[in-house]
C-alpha cells in the first residue's frame, strides 16, 4: 500500500492547556492524562502537504514488436544492444511464395488494363470479319441440317409405305455389287464423303472460332462450349468418312454379302414395326440439329451486331472495375509481402531479441522489444485513489532512487492516467513524471521514489 508522509510545517497553537505524560502499562504502552481543563485547540494552519509513493523507471518510448502472420525466420539483422533507425529491417520471414502471389497479381492487373484498352478502342475490322465468317458458316449447318431433315422425312415415308418394287430391286443391286468386289465407283463416292466431312469440319472450326473469339463482347460461354462440342462431332465425321473409304478399296467381305442378302430378305418383307420407329427417331434427331443451326444463325448474326457496335457503356465500366479489383489484389499481396518484415517504428535500442534464422515463428509472438534509452520517465505504482485527487499536471516532483542514493532529480507531473488498476485491495493510478534531466545511470524498471508536492 502507498505511505502518504504529510508533513507539517505550522505548529497547533496551544492555549491555557497543561498535559502530563506518565507511562504506565505491562506491555509499555503510553497514555495521555489531562491534569485540568482542556481549553479548545487554535485552527490547523497547513503550510505544505507532499504525497510519498513507490515508482520505476520506464523508457518514455518502447515498443514489443511482433509479426502479423507467421512464417519461418529467414533472417534475423539486428542484435541485442544495437541502435537502429526508424524504419530500419529488423527481421524477415521466409517470403518466397509471397513474392510469387505478388508477381501474378501485377500479371493480372496488366491483363485487365489491356483488356480495358482494347473495350475503349471500340469495334475492329478483324471482330468483324469473324464474326461476318462465322454467320456464313451457320447458314451453311442450316442448309445441311435441311438436307438431313429431308432424308429423313423420305426414309419414314418409304417405311411408311412398305416393300416396292424399287427398294427390292436396290438391294438386289446391292447384293450383285457386294458378291462383284469392290468398283471404282464406290471408291470415288467413298472419296467424297471425305471431303464432305472435311468441309463440314472446317465450317464448324471457323463457327467456333468466330464465337469463342468474341467472348469478351458479351457472348455466353455457353455458346462457346456449343460451338465446340460441333467440331468434335464434325471430327468424328471426319474419321468415320475415312474408315468407309478404306472400307470401299478393301471391297465387300462375306460379312457384307450376308448383310446384303438379308438386306434383300428385308426389302423384299418391307420395313418392320422397329425399322418405322428407328426412322421417326432419325427424323427427330434431324430436326434438332435443324433448330440447333438456326439458333446458331441467330447467335452469329447477334455476335455481328455487337461486334460492329463496338462495347458499351456497360462494357467498359465491367472492365474498368475488373482493373480496379486487379490493383486492389497488387495492394494486397505488396501488403502481404511487407508484413514479412519487421521494421522499427522509431530510432532506439534493442532490449531484446527472441527470433533465431531457421525458426517458426507464430502471428503476434513478441521477437523484439525495442526502447528509447535516452529518454527515461518516471511511473508511480502505488499512488491510491486518495492521494491521486489532489495531484495535478505540471506538480513539481523530487525523486531519488534505490541503486542510486547519491542521484536525486527534480522533475513534474506529466499525466495522469485516467485509469485504475485493482492490486492487492486498492485502486492505484499511475502518474507519469517527466524528469527535468536524464542521467546515463538509470536503467529500465530501477526503483525510485518521488515526493510530490501536491495541491489541494
């Protein structure tokens, strides 16, 4: 508990007044006896009241200094002892992957601004001109798409109606030519078919790429994907085309000639019940693809639209905000990669030093305490709430101190704090004294003492 010493500097006058001490008592003990009227006390004149209270020295700037986020200790650049600068690097992390995670934001954010560059430009003669190719490639899957629909609707009808005379005397035809062998003319109808496939799959090649190409104005990627999965159909084409082509130079194995033979059992008993819903189902197939190609013709001729009315308004604030967002992610990571320092806040000493190289180091694990040891204050660490009332800012102090009898230094009242803390049963306040002089000897947390001259 503090000890408050008040010292009197006025005596209580006494008046008509006679005490006669006697000592009396097996313990020793002293009692006051009056040997006549007492006569009433003149006023307490209070010339002066200082107020005693334990202190420590503390540095008047310190600081414990931790990392953000963990890592490995890839350095450590200081020692205990040592004076650094304001700002100076006093231990890094292991901040590789960092450096990386910077580097592909700064990869990102020039993406966004080409991408905004080119939005402001306005429509090119190449978006245009691909998008005017891929227009006449979906008309041509229309026109082929027709011809499927067409065929189909004749294969049902023939099924429809049942054996003729000229589907029986085809597959006689058929029958002669797979027992003949192979004709020059199947090969070249096979040939044929190869550069039909061919044609179809560079048409759906250059769809695809008209549609996939103007992605950035506003065409859904589902399109895309669309136009895509075209061309792998297209390839497959491709292949089948050129499987029945060496089919054809090979001519007709036995299994042909027994297919062709019950090819001509079949035409001669006419189409089945299964072979009128095989072509219903051909039909429909047909059909799709014919609305599929119409909806690409729509979507080409969109794309044209768009490509020739250049970007929106829309457009280039979608891709203005995607820089912004691109430069918040640079920031970000710069801000990440620098939380991998520690740097001193201000110029002053290293106290102490926890970090090692090699070391895991967990986020807000104190590595340095770092303080200015040039410029000592004094704190009181026992001055209850009754005595804290009547000390002011700016009270002169005396302070002398425990390893330091010969050193006693004058000095005021800095702050107050507004605070108390509960120790041992009483509210202490902790006043701050700014000495009027530093003296090299002082250390941190040396006990002192300081009278205070306070002020009622």
């Amino acid at each position: 508990m503090k000890k408050v010493v008040t010292v009197i500097s006025a005596m209580v006058a006494l008046v008509g007044t006679s005490l006669l001490v006697s000592g009396c008592g097996a313990a020793g003990g002293g009692l006051f006896q009056r040997t006549s009227t007492p006569t009433p006390m003149a006023p307490v004149s209070i010339a002066s009241e200082s107020l005693l209270a334990d202190a420590r020295v503390v540095p008047a700037h310190s600081a414990a200094l931790s990392m953000a986020g963990g890592g490995i200790v890839a350095q450590v650049l200081v020692a205990e002892g040592e004076r650094v600068d304001t700002g100076q690097v006093l231990v890094k992390l292991d901040a590789e992957h960092l450096a990386h995670a910077v580097a592909e934001a700064e990869a990102n954010l020039k993406t966004a601004e080409a991408q905004l560059a080119r939005a402001q430009v306005g429509p090119m003669k190449e978006d245009i001109a691909a998008a005017e190719a891929a227009i006449e490639v979906a008309r041509s899957g229309v026109q082929t798409a027709e011809g499927a629909v067409s065929a189909a609707q004749a294969n049902l009808a023939r099924a429809q109606v049942g054996p003729t005379a000229e589907s029986v005397a085809i597959a006689q035809a058929r029958l002669r030519q797979a027992q003949a062998g192979p004709t020059a003319e199947s090969v070249a109808i096979a040939a044929h078919g190869i550069e039909v496939a061919k044609n179809a799959l560079w048409g759906a090649q250059a769809l695809r790429d008209g549609i996939c190409g103007a992605k950035g104005y506003g065409v859904p990627g589902a399109d895309c994907g669309s136009a895509k999965a075209a061309v792998q159909r297209a390839e497959e084409e491709v292949r089948i085309a050129e499987l029945q082509w060496q089919q054809a130079k090979a001519g007709p194995s036995s299994e042909d000639v027994a297919v062709a033979a019950a090819q001509l059992q079949q035409a001669k008993a006419g189409p089945s019940k299964e072979d009128i819903a095989v072509a219903q189902a051909q039909l429909q197939q047909a059909s799709g693809q014919l609305a599929t190609a119409q909806a690409q013709v729509k979507q080409a001729e969109a794309s044209l639209a768009r490509a020739r009315k250049g970007p929106t308004a829309e457009d280039v604030a979608v891709v203005s905000a995607q820089v912004e967002q691109a430069r918040v992610g640079v920031e970000r990571a710069r801000s990440a990669l620098g939380d991998g320092e520690l740097r001193a806040p201000f110029a002053g000493t290293i106290v102490s030093l926890s970090a090692k190289a090699g070391e895991y180091l967990a986020g807000g694990q104190v590595l340095v305490r770092l303080a200015d040891l040039g410029n000592w204050q004094i704190e009181t660490t026992d001055l209850t709430e009754l005595g804290v009332v009547n000390v002011r800012e700016g009270d002169p102090v005396a302070v002398t101190f425990d390893a330091l009898p010969d050193l006693q230094l004058s000095g005021k009242v800095a702050t107050i704090r507004g605070y108390g803390e509960d120790r041992q049963g009483d509210i202490v306040y902790t006043v701050v004294i700014a000495p009027d002089r530093q003296d090299e000897r002082l250390r941190w947390n040396m006990t002192a003492k300081v009278s205070i001259a306070a002020r009622k």
